[in-house]
C-alpha cells in the first residue's frame, strides 16, 4: 500500500480543491486510508495512476471463476499462517468429466458428483466444479459437453483442451458462465491468452518450474489477460509444498512480483490424488482438480478445507439447541454445555463413547468455553434455564438434570428454577462415560 | 529470464535430536520449517509409533479386524507394526485402570518389557491416565525399560514430579501434556527444567485435536510453537508430539452410514488428514491407530522428506 507522502508526490500540489478535499495533503491522507479514490483528482496523469495502482495491488490477484450463484472467488490471500489473520478463500475442488462421454452417462456422472453432499456442524459441504476435459480432440464435443454441464447445474466450469483453437467453441459458447481456461503452456501462451483477454476469462497458466512460470506470467500479461491462476505442477507432494510455499511467500513478502495470483493443482486420483489435495488444501491451493472422488475421500477432505479455512478469531459456535446422542428416550439424563464448539464436540464425544442415550442441551455461550462463559455471566442458571425452556427439553425427559462440573455452583439455584432434580457431572468430559454408567439410567 | 529468488529463512533457534532406544532411532533436530529442503537440506524424517493397546474394550473393530489374533497380546501386535515400518511402538497400559482389569504395575511393566524385548523398538507409553496409577505404573515400566530409552507418557502442570523422576532414574524421556496453547506448553517445558528434566529429555504434546474435532486450533498452535522455536525461543525447542489416534475419537471417522462411503478407507483418511496435518505444522513424531493410515503416512513422509 502506498503511503500518503508517497501518493502526495504523484499530486498537483495545487490545493485547488477539486477534488473536495481541502489540500492535495489531506487528500493525500484520505488515500492512503482509502477513504477516497485516485479518480477524484483531475490532474493525476495516466502515467501516476498506473504506479501507483500497482504498488496497491493485493499480494495475492483475486479472481472470480464462474458466474452467478456458484461462482468461486480465489486467491485474495494476505498471509502466510492461517493464525497472522485468516485464510479467505476456501480451496474450491473439482472432478473431471471427459467429453467422450454419450450425453446421458455424462449427465449421470455429474449428477452423481452433485448428490454428493454432506451436512456437518450445520454446513453442507459439496464439490465447486466440473472441469470438462477435451478427451475426444474434438472442440465441438468440449462445446456439447460445457453447453450440458451448464444447462444442468450452476457450478462453474474449467475448461480442458490442448489449445485455443480446441477451447474457442466451448469458451463462446458458455462465456457468460465465466468458465476457466486450462491451459497455456510455453507452446501456446500468445493465442491461448489472447482468447482469454478476448473473451474476458479467467486463463490457468502451466509450468513445473517458478522461473518459466513467471516468463508465462509476463507473456499472458502482454496479451492482456490478467484473471490467471498457476498450475506449479504436481509430480509430488514434495514439489506441491515447495513450489506452492515459495510462490506463495515471495507474493506475500513482495520479494518478487508476478508470481501473486492463485495456485491450483490437478491431483490425479486414488491415494496419491488425496495425499496431495489434503496438502495443497493446507498449503495455499486455491483449486484442486481429481480425475475422480469418492464419498469415503471428499468427507474428511472437505472437513479438513472447513477447519483450515475457519477464522482463527471467530470460534466456531454450535447452534443452541437440544441434541439427541445414542438415542435418548423419555427418563434420558440431561446433560448442558457451552456452544463454543471444542466444548461441545469433546462432549459429545465422551457422551458418545459412553453409549448411554442421553439429551445435551448446548447453551448459546457467544462461543465461549465453560468456565470462561461462567465468569462472564453468559452460563448462569438463568441462561441454563432459558435455553432449556426454548427448546422444551424437560417435556422430552424426566430425568436428571447434569451440570458441568465445572459449574457446580449453579446447581442449587438451577434445581430451585427448573423444579427438577440436579446432579452435579465431572469436572473433566473424559470422565463422563464413568459417571453416566454409575448414574444407572 | 525472471529468476525467483528463494525465500530462505535465517532461523536462529533448532529443536534438540534426542537418540532413543538403543541409539539407532533420533528424534526431533528439525532446522527449518517442515519439509522445506531449501531451508534444510538434511531435513530429519518425523517418526512413526504404532499404537498398541493391552485392553481391547472399546477398541475400533476395523483396527481389530486387521491385527486379528496378534491384537491379543501386545508383543505379536507391536511387531506387526515393525513390519509395516513404524519407527516406535506407543503402548498404552489401559489394562492398568481400576475399572477395567486393575492390572498391577509390575504387570504392567512386564508387558511393556516383553513389547521392548520382542521388537528392539523404543516405546511411548501411557498408562490410564489416572495420575495416581499412572505414577506408580511408570515407576515399574521405568525400571523395567532401564537401558533403552523410551517416553514415559505423561506429564501435566499439576502431576509432574513422580512420573519425571521414574524418566530420570533410568535416563528416559518424559512427555509433557499441556492443552492447546503455546504459552501452557512452554510453561510445562519451564516447570520440568526447573525440577531438573534435561532439555533433551522433554518431549512435548500440544494436543492434537482432530480433523474435524478442532484441528485448525492445533494446526496453528503448533505453527506458532514452531516458528517460536525457530526463532529461538529455547524453551519450546524440544520435539513435538502428535496423536493422531485421536481421529477415531470423531463419530464421521468409522461410523458406518448412508452416504459416506466406505468406512475403513474413510477412517485411513480421517486419521491422515490429522496426521498431515500435525506434520505440516510442526510434529516430529505421531501415534497412529490406523495400519492403511500407517502406510499412507510412511508415503508421504517420504515423499515430502525427498525419498520419492
């Protein structure tokens, strides 16, 4: 980001006031702040404005892939270590469909990649993308194919071809749909991103090595196209880690320019496809392209994206509500915690392995932990109280009432509130399979 | 042509390389971030224990299903895991807690021994994870191991001194336990060098939570615990932990339903995906429960270590 002396030197120094503020100083400050834009001056030449547009550019180019409801953002990524701020956005993953497919099996195929779909911790995790692959040779079958894809479902393509001349049809074809072009390579960067810039979309560019990356770089830049996303090459997990690391920290440090923009991999499938999509999802991919994936593998993989991608300054909370665990029934305990979400999953999962059917009640604690949530009056035997009303529980069961043992405090006035009997549990979760057992339900 | 300069990283501080077992084994030593060979090109590989259990109450039946018979006694299961290249056995003495089968600690310590014996691995050992018992077990498994350097599993900021001295007596390691946080984790280091644990003694678990279960939490207390020592902060260079074992704890992980896929491979992933994690992030050894988990992440350490 520049700095308010350094937009001040590219100013009149008129203090005309055109610009609405009352000296090219202060508008020079309101820049730097972004609280005004370069436009407002008449006497910026086209030169200045250039300068200093590229010394503001993000580290990490954003692009937009798609168009629409599924379209995916990628790139726009500002740090190194997902704890310095966050990860923005979120690795999006794709599944191959060649077009030599007969249009019904086609169909079927995407269709069985769109029911794909998994609800966890109150998110549905599924596949972002096809990326129609151009296996016939034929530039009208791609075209088919993309038109189809299109016509099914609102999940942004990547188009897959040898050339500009094998993508044209496809690219015309489904332009409004901002499918991204795959890919340009030393032999074709000139037409491959001339059709890019020509069309407006977004171009993939493709080379194992960082320095002939940044050569295409430059040369799919002097065609104008300027949405790019890199393919560094994945021969191995080895290669992914270094190649997407060091492309990723020279952005970031601003040590060398041309290389800011984001990164994606073509996996492959079976083991090594997955040993390769989970790091490049911990390692700054922004696309992840499979030959094929399986439910068994996209499960823990699309966790793994969630976890990673989740703001370090926001804890996840859970939706306060009362949770059945092993099948609960009328004269089930009642258990109560925190709706940070460390808090209810150890829970749940202590009750879990205890295999006693029991309620759990979580408690809308603004994502703060038992303890934390008590001292801050957040997880009184009120809040306990209100949450347990919401939600009807003590009509569902009449058995005991568990506090944390943690909270032991709360269990006298708690019993006086709910008019219902009121156990103090264990100070840790790992003892509650213990407790439940000896509770005798 | 443009020629991108690589972001090599002047670090000032190391994590300490400890021998275990007979000295044929090393673990920790890292000098750079994990994996990157342009800021260690003689990167030190993490180790691999296999996890080893002499209760089988409640034990993951798709793990049980593949050790068959040898899941019954601990040496024939932990040479199975020499087979399939682990580096360590990590053998937990659940047998020990009072509400399963009450096991004596010098029974408990003739297992660990006949582990010791039958496979010439070094072992991480756990006991029940009652502190009392746990004491008194390590006391009989310190002893027993004497010679053969192992890790006496484990140490917490309120019960620290019984366990570290049964380490002490007879040159062990000690894993010192601490939750999720950088400065409890360097608190524990600090307590144990002020009791008189070595430095190169102390091997630290930060808790590794699962994929699933609060991963990102571990995956960035570990990064910051690396870079912190890195950096050289002396009191967190010491080698790090990870279980991975823990992914069984989450229900998606071998849970059998609709939808999901097949749950023994979904199961090997789950435990990986913690597992990558935990290496990427810092970890210079991991407890697996999983044999496919097992040989999915012997492959990865060695294609990232430069092997493949």
């Amino acid at each position: 980001m520049p700095t308010a002396i350094e937009y001040f030197k590219f100013l009149p120094k008129t203090n005309c006031g055109e610009c609405g503020h009352p000296t090219c100083l202060a508008f020079a400050m309101q820049l730097a702040n972004q609280k005004a834009s370069l436009d407002e001056c008449p006497y910026v030449d086209e030169e200045a404005k250039r300068t200093l547009q590229e010394s503001n550019a993000p580290p990490v180019k954003g692009v937009t892939v798609g168009a629409g409801d599924g379209s995916l953002r990628m790139g726009e990524e500002t740090v190194l270590y997902r704890h310095e701020r966050r990860f923005v956005n979120p690795t999006a993953y794709a599944v191959a469909i060649p077009d030599i497919l007969p249009e019904a099996e086609l169909r079927e195929l995407a269709r069985s990649y769109l029911d794909m779909s998994f609800e966890r911790v109150g998110m549905v995790f599924d596949l972002d993308m096809f990326a129609v692959f151009n296996a016939s040779g034929d530039a009208e079958r791609l075209r088919a194919a993309a038109e189809s894809l299109v016509g099914m479902c609102s999940k942004p393509l990547m188009l897959i071809g040898a050339g500009a001349e094998d993508l044209r049809p496809a690219a015309e074809a489904i332009r409004e749909s901002r499918p991204l072009l795959y890919a340009a390579d030393e032999d074709n960067v000139s037409p491959m991103a001339a059709l890019a810039a020509e069309l407006g979309l977004p171009l993939a560019l493709r080379d194992g090595t960082l320095d002939g990356m940044a050569g295409l770089v430059e040369a799919a830049r002097k065609e104008g196209a300027e949405d790019l996303v890199l393919d560094l090459g994945s021969d191995s997990m080895k290669h992914i880690l270094e190649s997407n690391t060091v492309a990723r920290k020279v952005s970031l440090r601003r040590s060398f320019k041309g290389l800011g923009y984001p990164l994606m991999n073509l996996v492959g499938s079976g083991e090594e496809g997955m040993m390769m999509a989970m790091l490049s999802t911990m390692k700054y991919g922004s696309l992840v392209v499979f030959d094929s994936l399986e439910p068994q593998q996209a499960l823990p993989l699309m966790t793994l994206r969630q976890n990673i991608y989740t703001d370090p300054q926001v804890p996840i909370q859970v939706k306060e509500d009362l949770y059945p665990v092993n099948g609960p029934g009328e004269d089930s305990p009642l258990l109560f915690t925190t709706n940070f979400s460390l808090t209810y999953f150890t829970v749940r999962a202590d009750i879990e392995k205890s295999r006693i059917p029991v309620w759990l009640q979580v408690v809308d604690t603004e994502g703060l932990s038992v303890l934390t949530a008590y001292a801050a009056n957040k997880f009184g035997h009120e809040h306990v109280a209100a949450a347990l009303e919401a939600s009807s529980a003590l009509e569902r069961t009449s058995g005991p009432v568990v506090t944390p043992g943690m909270v032991a405090k709360m269990s006298g006035k708690l019993e006086e509130a709910l008019g219902r009997k009121v156990l103090v549990g264990p100070m840790e979760s790992g003892s509650l399979p213990k407790f439940l057992k000896n509770l005798g339900v | 042509m443009a020629k991108v300069p690589l972001p090599k990283e002047k670090w000032s501080g190391a994590i300490t390389s400890t021998a275990m077992g007979d000295g044929g084994v090393r673990l920790g030593g890292a000098k750079g971030m994990p994996f990157l060979s342009f800021e260690d090109p003689d990167l030190p590989l993490p180790l691999l224990a296999g996890e080893v259990v002499d209760d089988l109450e409640d034990f993951p039946s798709i793990v049980l299903d593949f050790f068959g018979e040898d899941a019954e006694d601990p040496a024939s299961w932990a040479q199975r895991w020499r087979g399939m290249g682990a580096d360590l056995v990590c053998l937990r003495l659940l047998s020990t807690d009072p509400d399963r089968r009450d096991s004596s600690p010098e029974e408990a310590a003739a297992v660990a021994k006949s582990v010791a014996d039958a496979t010439g691995m070094p072992l991480i050992v756990y006991g029940c994870g009652l502190p009392e018992k746990d004491a008194a077990v390590m006391e009989a498994v310190s002893g027993a191991l004497a010679g053969h350097r192992s890790i006496l599993a484990y140490v917490e900021e309120d019960s620290y001194k019984k366990i570290s001295s049964a380490a002490m007596a007879n040159k062990h390691a000690v894993l010192a336990f601490s939750n999720l946080d950088i400065n409890l984790a360097k608190q524990m280091n600090i307590l144990l060098s002020d009791f008189g644990v070595q430095r190169e003694d102390i091997v630290m678990d930060p808790l590794m939570a699962p994929l699933g279960m609060g991963l990102e939490y571990s995956y960035s207390v570990n990064e910051r615990i690396t870079l912190a020592a890195l950096n050289g902060d002396r009191m967190l260079q010491v080698p790090m932990v990870c279980d991975a074992s823990q992914a069984w704890q989450v229900r998606d992980c071998a849970e059998d339903e609709e939808g999901m896929g097949d749950p023994v491979e979904r199961s090997a992933w789950w435990e990986f995906g913690t597992a990558l994690a935990a290496l990427l992030s810092g970890a210079d050894m991991l407890i697996v429960r999983g044999p496919y988990a097992m040989q999915l992440i012997r492959g990865a350490i060695e294609d990232l270590g430069g092997g493949a």
